[in-house]
C-alpha cells in the first residue's frame, strides 16, 4: 500500500471513530465499608458548605468518605453528648456503623438564635475528624436540613445516601428497588455475593422520623408484584408479561396512599403466577418459589403471596409486606409463617393498578411480624375504619380440638382460655354445615359444599380469562406472530376450567355467593352497634402437625420403594380447579374480615433434618363485615396483656439462624 493510501485509510478510520456516539451514565457504585456492603446512588442528595482540608487522612474511595451527620437542638455539642448521640445510632439503625465516623457534621436545630455570646460549640473526640457544622435557623423549613445518619460525602461537599446490601436469601424479591425522584423507581444496580441471591437495599431509620401526617416514614416495605410501581414493570410472576408490557406509569392507589405516609419500598416480591394457588417445586416454572425460614427451611412458602411472606418470615430488615388475598393468599403465607396477616372487608381499599383474579373477592392486605406496625399500615391503608375498643362477649369456634393431644393443640385451647377470660365471653362451637342445612334459604340445597362447590372456581376463571388472559394473549399474539406466551400449570388448567363453562356460570357464582354472604351475616355474625360484631368466628390457622414439604412431587401415585418413601413425603396431584368449600371461605364469601393471629409455636420431627424442628401455631379471626379495625385493636390489647407478642425473623418465631 503507498503512503498516500495509507494517509487516506487513517484519515477514514479516525473520520468513523469521531462519528461514534457514546452515552457514559453512572448508575451509582457498591462498596464495602468494614466488610458490610452497600449501594451509593449516583445523585446526591445535598451539598454542604465544609471544611474538607482534614480529609486526605480520611478512608475514601472515588473520591467519597463515610460521614456522620448529627443534629442537636443544644447550642454546647459536648464529648458526652456526642457518645450518647452514636450509641442510639448503633441500636437503632442497622445502616450506620462506626465506619461512618471518618467525618462528622453536626447541625444545630434548635430554638435559639446562636450569638457572640451564646455561640454553638462542638466537642468531639480528637482522633475523629469535624467536618462542618451548621446552624439551621428555626424559621427555615426542616427539610431544608439533613436528616441525620450515615452517608458518603465527596471532597466538594456532595453528600450521597447510603443503602446497606443485604442478600435476598429466601429468594423472596423479583426485583429490589431505589428511588429516582417524583414519585418513580427503577431496578437497584447493585449486586454482592451470593448463589441467586440478589441485593436488596435499604436506606437509614434514622432517614426519617415518623409524624401524625406521615406514621409510616421510615417503614420498609415489600409489594408483591402483581402491584404496579411507577418507574419499574409488573411480572405477575409471568416472564412473558415482564418482557412484553413497559413500566407502570403511576404506583397503584394502595402503594401510594402507604408512598405518602412515608413507607420506603425496597422491592418487589414474588408471587405465584396470576396470583393462582401454586405449590413449591413442581408448579412454579418460570421463577423459583420462595423459601419458608421456618422449621427445617423446606416448608412450603404457600400462596400466592409466597414473596412477601417468605420475606417478612426471614428478614428483619424488612418491616412491612403488602400482599393480597383472593382465596387466602395473604392468609396462607402468614400461616405458615407466624406472620400477622390479613384479608380485609372485601372493598376497603380500590386496587386500582393491580392485577385482578376477580374483582368480586380480590382484596389487599399486610403480612407483618409486629402488630403495631400492622394497625398503623391500616389505619393508612382503610383510612375509613373505625377502631373500636369494646369487644364481643361470644366466641365461635371452627373446628377446634377437644383435648391437648398434640402440643399445637395444647397451644390453642391454652390461648383459648386466656382469651375467653379477657373478653370475659362464652365459647360456643359452631358447626357451619349444620347450621346452613338448618336455616338455608328454601331453595338452596341441604349440602353447603354442593351449594358452594364449583363457586370460587368459577369465579376466579371466568373473571381472569376475561380480565388478564384474553388481553394478554392478544397483545403477546400481536407482537409475536400469533404465538401464546407459556403459562405455569396452576392458571392453566384453572383457565381451561373456566373455558368449559358456559357464560351464564360467571352470574350464577355471583349469585351462589349472594346467598351466603346474606346468610352469614343474618345466622352466624351481625353487626354490633358497641363492638361492631356480635361475636367473633376463630379457626385453627396452622399448626406443627402437618408439615407441608417443599420437595414434594406432584404425582398420581406414591413411591414404591420404602427408601424413597422415608426420604421424599407422598405426593400431591397435579394442579386442578379450586373446588370445594372451607373454613377459608368464610371470609371469601362473607366479605369481613379473616385475620391470622400468630399465638405460639410447636415441634415435629423433621425428615429433612432428622431433628426436632418448631413451626408456627396460628388462628383466625372472623368478624362481621367492616369490623376489622376492632380485631387490630384487640390483637394490641392483647399485646399489651401479654398474650399475643410479635413474632422474629428466623428459623423460629422467636429469631435463630435459618437453616440452609
């Protein structure tokens, strides 16, 4: 090649290298400070006047040093103060550590306006580093200065937030999430290690500080993913739907009304494809389902609120999951998990932007360990409820064991006796089928589950082929040249059952569910104008008794080796349409409110583990429709008394390492 068509190559080469367009975008950074990871947004959040000449001594990383920010309403800052200031941040806030005190800032909030003669002094340690310090004058907006606790702050005084990683282990989240500002999310890019596990972060308490306007400022919330977040996209537990629709515009009405009372979402949590009923191993396809902390770790999760449950069972770092509940898929997962968990009236909240089942029995609810922090998410949530203080003096039991014969059932009549003497009530059992056979309607026949049997199935069908799969088909149809998305068995077959069914069966089921709903609320509960309800209806939620494994196969037969029988528990059948009638439908039908109530735990001997293993113990309050704000205030009350306490993450309701 001659010189000039070499020139002329070269000339060309660097003529399309400067013609190429790059976008460089920082999506943040993941450190590690003192061995704990977190997550540095790349926005930051304020920037301080200061005095950085001390930080070249100081641990940084691209430029960015750990600090503490301090406020004090006190015009003297004394060496004591500021210990007792670092010793309520270690035991409140699982974000900050010592790491942090590279750099502090201390902000004076208080009254007083400092002077010559009354100025604000600081003293701190000497080996530690003052970075600045600020004095807020009481006219100004509060928001104006920087909530205290741990950050990252540049050479120029841009101070990020700081989000500790924590290891979704339970394999609970479809996708952790951050904050972008008005009111949008987006995906967190972070990551640490660990098999399948990815990162959740999550923001300093000492961030926020509840208020009368905002209690739930600095609760930590997980959504189930059938919720739409503004920013991110729904999955429906669905790759394909994930894939097929963009992200939600607005967050549904339920995640902002808790948005605005100061909830912090840190994700988004699994849920059974469509929100159908699917057990662990054998029907969840396109995603994993969660793991249960509980007993030997190998429980099923149950659902379809498997993610939020599985989530609030096994970290404490989480503080709140909201779910729903069509047929008990709030209720299962705090079953199973000794979760505080409820199905509220049917129509409390408008679940505006969520998937439906069907409309007439969807509702949402909160999966939670501390009944405090449950009542005051409701309160948000059913803003119209009243909480009342007075209790029924009849309890019906459903049910119930005659005698202690195993400890589950030891527990129960234990909690039974104490909360009869609380209420000072009578304890009646109510036999349901029996007393419907004897004051149904004329033309209902005497069976209540041939009078129900097909209702719940049929309803759930018709309503979501109508609702979620003809539309979806259409769309993915559109996009695809004609093909159909894959869908799990569960809402498959359940589907198919519904397209068997002539288009009269959908007002028939509503109809089916009319009657005893109306039934319900004229024989077995009313409404108290003192207590709301007349009486309240328990069930036995879950108990140690019959534990229900995760490696469990869907099979039409049992294993024939006596070997595989002792290491593999029976197996189920494959998934078929919900039939049948239960004490989970009363609430279903009843429209009122079904709440599991966590009261203990008892043993069994686990085959997974070859050892004694405990699993929670729960029951169910059912009162009259609209009466849930009374059983959240006597769930408190009882707390107070010492009856019922809050529940732990862990292996155990009462805290220990899950096993793996």
């Amino acid at each position: 090649m001659s010189f000039k068509s070499r020139v002329l190559a070269l000339l060309t080469a660097s003529t399309i290298l400067c013609e190429v367009q790059a976008v460089l975008t920082s999506n943040g950074m993941t450190v590690t400070l003192n061995d704990i990871p977190y997550y540095i947004p790349a926005s930051p959040i304020a920037v301080i006047d200061c005095d950085s000449k001390h930080l070249g001594s100081a641990t940084s990383l691209a430029g960015l040093v750990p600090l503490t920010v301090i406020q004090t309403p006190s015009l003297t800052f004394s060496q004591s103060d500021f210990a007792a200031t670092i010793a309520n941040y270690t035991a409140s806030d699982d974000v900050f550590q010592s790491g942090f005190l590279q750099a502090i800032y201390v902000e004076y909030i208080g009254a007083l306006t400092p002077s010559p003669k009354t100025p604000f002094t600081t003293s701190i340690p000497a080996n530690l580093t003052l970075l600045g310090t600020s004095i807020m004058n009481p006219k100004t907006k509060s928001s104006s200065a920087l909530a205290p606790g741990p950050y990252f702050v540049s050479l120029a005084g841009s101070i990020f937030q700081a989000y500790r990683l924590y290891s979704d282990f339970a394999g609970a989240f479809t996708e952790p999430l951050i904050p972008t500002g008005n009111g949008m999310y987006a995906p967190l890019p972070a990551a640490i290690a660990g098999i399948q596990a990815p990162a959740v972060g999550v923001p300093s308490r000492l961030y926020s500080t509840p208020t009368p306007d905002k209690p739930l400022a600095g609760i930590r919330l997980g959504v189930k993913d059938i919720y739409d977040i503004a920013g991110v996209k729904t999955s429906n537990g669905n790759r394909a739907w994930y894939g097929l629709y963009p992200p939600a515009k607005v967050s549904a009405l339920a995640i902002q009304r808790l948005l605005d009372a100061g909830a912090v979402v840190v994700g988004k949590m699994k849920t059974s494809q469509f929100a159908n009923g699917e057990t662990a191993t054998a029907d969840w396809v396109d995603y994993h389902s969660p793991f249960n902390p509980r007993g030997d770790g190998y429980q099923d999760a149950s659902s379809s609120s498997s993610g939020p449950g599985a989530g609030a069972g096994s970290y404490p770092w989480l503080d709140l999951t909201i779910g729903s509940d069509t047929g008990g898929s709030i209720r299962g997962p705090s079953q199973v998990q000794g979760l505080f968990g409820n199905r509220p009236s049917h129509g409390l909240v408008p679940l505006t932007g969520v998937m439906p089942l069907a409309p007439e029995l969807d509702t949402g609810g909160f999966l939670c360990r501390d009944p405090t922090i449950w009542a005051t998410a409701a309160k948000t949530l059913y803003p119209q409820l009243t909480f009342y203080n007075k209790y029924p003096k009849l309890i019906q039991t459903v049910g119930f064991p005659a005698s202690a014969s195993t400890p589950s059932n030891g527990i129960i009549l234990n909690f039974l006796s104490q909360l009869q003497s609380f209420l000072s009530a009578n304890v009646t059992t109510l036999n349901v089928t029996t007393l419907w056979k004897n004051t149904r309607p004329a033309s209902a026949p005497a069976s209540l589950n041939t009078f129900l049997n097909t209702t719940y199935a049929t309803l759930i069908s018709k309503e979501q082929i109508k609702l979620v799969r003809n539309p979806f088909y259409a769309d993915y149809g559109a996009v695809h040249d004609g093909r159909r998305p894959f869908i799990d068995p569960a809402p498959l077959v359940r589907w198919a059952y519904g397209d068997s069914l002539p288009d009269s069966a959908l007002a028939d089921a509503v109809t089916n569910k009319t009657v005893f709903m109306d039934w319900w609320a004229t024989h077995v509960i009313k409404n108290d104008s003192t207590t709301c309800s007349d009486s309240l209806v328990l069930y036995v939620g879950g108990t140690a008794d019959s534990p229900y494994y995760r490696n469990t196969y869907l099979r039409k037969t049992s294993p024939k080796s006596s070997e595989v029988k002792k290491l593999i528990p029976s197996g189920n059948s494959p998934p078929r349409a919900p039939f049948g009638f239960s004490n989970a439908r009363f609430s279903v039908y009843g429209e009122g409110p079904d709440m599991v109530v966590p009261i203990g735990q008892a043993t069994y001997f686990s085959n997974i583990t070859l050892h004694n293993e405990s699993l929670p113990v729960t029951i169910d309050f059912v009162a009259a429709k609209n009466c849930d704000g009374m059983i959240f205030q006597l769930v408190e009350d009882l707390r107070a008394a010492g009856i019922l306490k809050a529940t732990q993450a862990g292996q155990t309701i009462n805290g220990g390492e899950v096993l793996f």
